[in-house]
C-alpha cells in the first residue's frame, strides 16, 4: 500500500509554480507521471493535487521532483506556514 503525505498545509500552489516554470500543461505533467509509472494519474487527480485537496503520495511527490527538475524537495515547501491550512 503507497503512503500518502496528508497536505495539512497546501503544497499545491508551489507544485502549480514549478509546472508552469517548466513549461508543461497539466496534461503533459500527467502523460509525464503515467511514463514515470505512476498509473493511477489523471488530469483530474492532478489538479485536487494542486489545488491541495488531494494528499499526495510519497510516489508521486518523487516523480514530480524529477519531472518538474525540482533542485530538491524544499522545493514544494518554499514559503509556506502553518497559517495557510
């Protein structure tokens, strides 16, 4: 069973940054994951993941490091606080 990375503070919007720094849509991130194996990806997943409503899987969140050619994964937490729940 894959763990799951509860998204009590919203990891979304810096996700969102990343993406569109790269250059890709939300499909070709998606098209992106599914080669990377991640299977169970859709468009629709991966938009609650950046509009923070979907937690994250630890599967996941590593795929998208490399895709998105984060330099490391305080990437996805840059500029965030516990006020943002």
């Amino acid at each position: 069973m894959s763990q799951k990375i509860r998204q009590d503070i919203n990891i979304g919007k810096n996700i969102r940054a990343l993406r569109i720094r790269s250059g890709y849509t939300q499909e070709q991130t998606v098209a992106r994951l599914q080669l990377a194996g991640i299977h169970t990806m859709s468009r629709s997943i991966y938009s609650q993941i950046e509009a923070g409503t979907y937690n994250i899987r630890v599967s996941e969140l590593a795929a998208l490091k490399t895709i998105l050619k984060a330099d490391s994964y305080d990437a996805f937490f840059a500029d965030l606080s516990e006020s943002q729940e």
